[in-house]
C-alpha cells in the first residue's frame, strides 16, 4: 500500500488532481533550482594586505580542516562496515549456505539485498559469492541474481547519509533525492534485466564468451585509497574476513572462530606425515596405504599454523564477543560519520560563496557547448568511476556527493551520472581483486565480476542515453518532494524499500511459483493500471471518465498523506508532550526533595529547644487538618 500510494504522490498531476501532494505551496522559485550562495563577508578588493593575508591563511586553515573530516569520514564508512559485519557477518554466512534458496533467482536476488545491508560492503557479498563459486558450491548462473543484489544493498548508505541533512526542508528535498536517484536506478535495472537474464542468460552468455576468448593472467588489485586509511582504521579493528567465506563454504572450524583478527602475521608449515585413518577407503591412495595390526596408516600432509606476531589494534586482547564489539564500534562509527558530515556541510556552506561557488557550480553542471552537449554526462559518468576506483567503494564516492546535491553545489541531473560512474567504478576494482584469484579459480571469478559490471552498462543504456529514460531523475525528485514535505516518509521509504519489500518477495518466493503469480501477479497489474492513470490524469485527462480524472473517489487516506501526517504529529507531539511531562515532574520532585531538605536543615538549625520543634510540628499537623477540612468542604 505505501508503494501504490508513492506512486500516487509522485506521478498525480496538479492541474487535474485535487491529490496531487508533490505540489507544494505556490513558490516563487522551483525549488529545485541551485540556490545562490551569497557571500555576505567584505569583498576581496575591499581588504588591506593583513585582511587578504588573513582570509587567505583562513581558508587553507578551512581547506585543511575540510580534508581531515574527508579522511575521518571516509575512515568512519570502513568502521561502519566492519562494525556490520561483527553483528551480523555470521548471519550473512549462514544465509549462503542454503543452495536450494539460493536456486530461486528471486530469492537468491534478496539474499544479495540482505547480506549486503548486514556486511554495508558490495566489495565483501560479493567475494562471498566468489568464493562459493571458486569452490563448486554455486555454479555462475545461480550467482548472477545474487550479484544483481548486491549491487541493490549497497545503494542504502548515502540514502541514510541524506538523513543527517533533514533539518532544512530545500536541503532535504535535494539530498534525498540525490541518494534516491542510485535506489531508482538499481531498481529499475533489476525489474527490467533479471526476468531478462531468467529467459535467456544473457548475462551469463556473453561474460562467458569474453573469459573463454581472452587468455587473462593473474594480477593484483591495487590498493589507493587503503594506503591512507589503513593505518588508522586498522589500529581500532581488523577482521579476518576468510572466516565469512569459511562459513559460506561450511568450513567447520569457521564457525567456531572469531571475526577479529588477533594475529596478524603468521606461518603455515605443511608437512608429508604418517596419520593413522579409521579404514583403507580413507587413505589417499592404494599404494600410501599399509596395515598394522587393528591400525591403518597413511601419508598425508598436514598443515600446522604458527602464531608469529599480534595484531596491535585496540580490540586485540578484549574479552567480548564479536556482537559486542560489533555494537560498540557501530555506535561509535555513527557517531563520527554524522558529525563529520554536519561539519563537512558547514565548512563548504562558509568556503562555497560568492565566486568560488560561481566558478565551481560552472564547471560541475554546465554542459558543453552545442552539439556537444550530450557529451557532458559521459564524461561525468567517467569521472565517477574514476573517482570510486580511486576510493575503491562507491558507497564512499556517493555518500561524499550527497551532502554537495544538498547544499545546491551539484544538480541532481548531474549527480545521477556520477552515480552511474560509481556503479562502473566499483566494478572495474572487482576484476582487479579477481584477477588476483589462483589460475584455477580465476575464470569463475572473473566472470562473476564481469557480470557485475555488465549489468551495470546495460542498466546505463536502458536508463541513461535517451533523456525520455531517464526515469530515476523524475521519480527521485517525485519522491524528493514528498519527503521535503512529509520528512518522516524518509524513514518509511527506507524501512519498506530495503527491509519489508525484499523479505515480502522473500517469503513469497520460498512458498513457491504458485503463490508468487497468484500474489505478485495482480499487485504488478494493479501498480501498472496506476501509472497509466496518472500519465493520462497529466497529459490525457479527456480519455478518462470523469471519476478517474482525479483520485478524489478515494477515501482521503488512500490518495494523501495528510491523515497519517497528522497522526505522526500527534504522536510526536504525546511523546514530546510525555516527555517534557516526565522531565517537569522529576524536575518537581527534585525541587520538592530540596525544599523538603532545606526546611530539615532550617529546622534542625532554628529549633535547637525541643519545646520550640515539638509547637512547630503541631502547627504544621493543623495546617494538614484545615487543607482536609477545605477539600472535604468542595
């Protein structure tokens, strides 16, 4: 209902819809035009040598501020994922281990949806994947949904980054819609491409003719960003992240082991040894295979580990579990990224005036000159891939725009390249990290990594060439002007698009065809036969009854959002209300304690002759009479 109801609020039309809540109040200005950043400080040719001295030395104090809560940001993302995957990389291994769901490419489509939301890294799900496949567990076709999801999972990052920006309703509206844009995008993608992929392989078929024709040899994945980030983020946790793989690939002894790192260098001895087997069928061949007795022995190489050295992070020797230091690292991560960001929006706020900010916003959205303007966007799209290799994750690239579509400094028409950039970018450091994968493995990895990146190009040609398919634009900005208005419906949307949608489809998948047609069938129609309504509503409203111009046949809660704005606001308002209750109470229990203390103390000081406290106390008991003669009286 709430998906039917989005879609009401974004596609209805004002001029032929009383319904139509993404209208807001007549406006002078769209409120999707970039505002002007005024600089209301004195202007450079006003200043003396020690005022420009003084502002220039200001700003690179400004600059070198803004690259330091970058790197805290950007470090905070790191510990924000390794944080996920102590709570819940456990669980993300455990979901892997069940084939026969995983068979089921809706099924095996959320999974990706959910591990990645439990891990907060594609870069992790998707080696997960890798490695079931590396090992026979999964074979590529059964993968590709999986891959499909991950690349979904990974898009709610900078949608809650957009949250710590709902203090300003216009800043809002534009963040929002700039993190959305990629949710659209992903979406879209999927619905169009995985039936597609069902009826014929396509992804699949063609990624296997590229690893079949080129004779690619090993490599090793860069490592950019990491370089800089490493030093800090590994000094508070590391992970050794072959205990999720381990689990995926039902490794006993994973299971059992703890995701954090304790030591980080160590030494693996194999050794050819005689071991003792419960019968010949166990010995490894015929002929290393002898009798004595009531034992059988063998050769076999054994393996013994050897600690050299500990790891020196700040969780090394803490007893918790991983859940504890999990939760205490998200706590912590959170708090850091949200401040972070609130402070990264206030030093661009003060640095992007006056010219700068001309300058800037020129060369960030204005297109080239005609006919080349169709150029433009590629070149944003490359950008954004370059950018998200250099990072190597396109959860940071996005969310570090996110925050710049808020303030006004970059247009949600160009932030949606870049987008599309990072989808690329990410994929491309993928096939770097399969490339480093042993020669036996490296063909399945490798095409699974190719399978990521060719469905992101394909979603590209489907929503981005033709300016009609770019789709995610207008239904971000629908959904932009929906939370600007209701901003509680940010909470909502995340908690539906990401958590209750993809387990609904989940559950539905899992009781079989059957009852997903029978159940997903009419919903599909009944939002199709919406869209087609509200498009004629817009454009065609004479080819519709008169009912169905507008939406107004239907019970106000079925077409707005006013009454459950109002019974948010009133639920706000009991809670603050309760709130501020509880505090004015305890605060009157405080004073009462205190008055009630001081008394005691004046009392005790005062009335040194027993005589004295013993009249006092009589008057006070008659002065409790008379107040119950007086309440008695009314």
């Amino acid at each position: 209902m709430v998906f039917f109801l989005m879609f009401i609020e974004i596609k209805a039309s004002p001029a032929h819809s009383t319904a139509a809540l993404i209208v807001d109040e007549p406006e002078e200005t769209d409120p999707w035009d970039l505002p002007e950043l005024k600089d209301a400080g004195v202007p450079w040719s006003a200043l003396d040598t020690k005022g420009k001295v003084l502002r220039v030395l200001i700003s690179v104090g400004k600059l070198i501020l803004l690259l330091g809560f970058l790197y805290m940001f950007v470090c905070s993302l790191d510990i924000l994922s390794s944080a996920f995957q102590l709570v819940g990389g456990k669980t993300a291994g455990d979901i892997f281990q069940d084939n026969e769901i995983l068979s089921n490419p809706l099924a095996g489509l959320v999974i990706g949806v959910l591990v990645t939301l439990l891990v907060q890294s594609s870069s992790t799900s998707s080696s997960i994947v890798v490695s079931m496949v590396s090992s026979g567990l999964l074979t590529v076709q059964v993968a590709v949904p999986i891959i499909m999801g991950t690349n979904i999972g990974t898009s709610v990052t900078n949608t809650l980054v957009a949250m710590t920006q709902a203090g300003e309703r216009n800043t809002f509206r534009r963040a929002f819609a700039g993190a959305t844009v990629h949710d659209f995008f992903n979406w879209l993608s999927v619905l169009v491409l995985l039936p597609l992929e069902v009826a014929s392989g396509y992804l699949f078929v063609v990624t296997k003719l590229i690893t079949d024709s080129f004779e690619i040899q090993s490599g090793e994945a860069p490592d950019l960003l990491n370089v800089i980030t490493d030093p800090l983020t590994e000094s508070i946790i590391e992970l050794d992240a072959s205990v999720i793989s381990g689990i995926a690939t039902d490794d006993p002894e994973a299971k059992n082991k703890s995701l954090i790192k304790r030591w980080c260098q160590t030494f693996t001895n194999t050794t050819l040894m005689n071991v003792t087997v419960p019968g010949p069928e166990n010995c490894t061949s015929p002929s290393l295979c002898w009798v004595d007795g009531n034992y059988t022995f063998t050769l076999k190489n054994v393996s013994q580990t050897y600690n050299i050295k500990k790891c020196t992070h700040l969780f090394v020797d803490v007893n918790l579990s991983d859940m504890a230091v999990g939760l205490i690292l998200l706590a912590l991560s959170l708090l850091v990224l949200c401040s972070c960001l609130i402070l990264i929006v206030k030093l661009l706020n003060s640095m992007l005036k006056g010219q700068v900010a001309v300058v800037i916003k020129k060369v960030l959205n204005t297109n080239f000159p005609f006919p080349f303007g169709w150029v433009t966007g590629y070149i944003a799209i490359l950008v954004g891939a370059g950018m998200t290799f250099i990072v190597q994750s396109s959860s940071v690239f996005t969310s570090a725009i996110t925050p710049l579509v808020g303030i006004g400094v970059i247009s949600i028409e160009r932030a949606y390249p870049l987008c599309l950039g990072s989808n690329i970018g990410t994929t491309t450091t993928a096939i770097l990290a399969a490339m480093a994968s042993p020669g036996e493995t490296l063909a399945d990895a490798l095409q699974i990594a190719l399978v990521h990146f060719l469905f992101n190009i394909s979603g590209i040609i489907l929503w981005y060439p033709i300016p009609f398919t770019r789709v995610p634009i207008r239904l971000a900005k629908g959904l932009g002007n929906i939370t600007g208005k209701y901003r509680w419906f940010a909470v909502v949307y995340i908690i539906c698009c990401f958590f209750v949608l993809p387990l609904l489809i989940f559950a539905l998948s899992l009781a079989g065809w059957k009852v997903l047609v029978g159940v997903g069938v009419p919903l599909l129609i009944m939002l199709i036969i919406i869209i087609v309504i509200n498009i004629l509503q817009k454009r065609k409203p004479g080819w519709l009854p008169a009912v169905l111009r507008s939406w107004d046949f239907l019970p106000l809660w079925a077409h707005s959002l006013a009454p459950c704005d109002k019974a948010v606001g009133v639920l706000i308002a009991k809670c603050c209300c309760c709130c501020k209750c509880c505090q004015a109470a305890s605060d009157d229990q405080e004073d009462r304690a205190e008055q009630l203390e001081n008394n005691k103390t004046t009392h005790t000081a005062v009335y040194d002759n027993h005589a004295m406290s013993v009249e006092n106390e009589a008057e006070d008991g008659m002065k409790i009479e008379l107040n119950i003669l007086k309440m008695t009286t009314l």
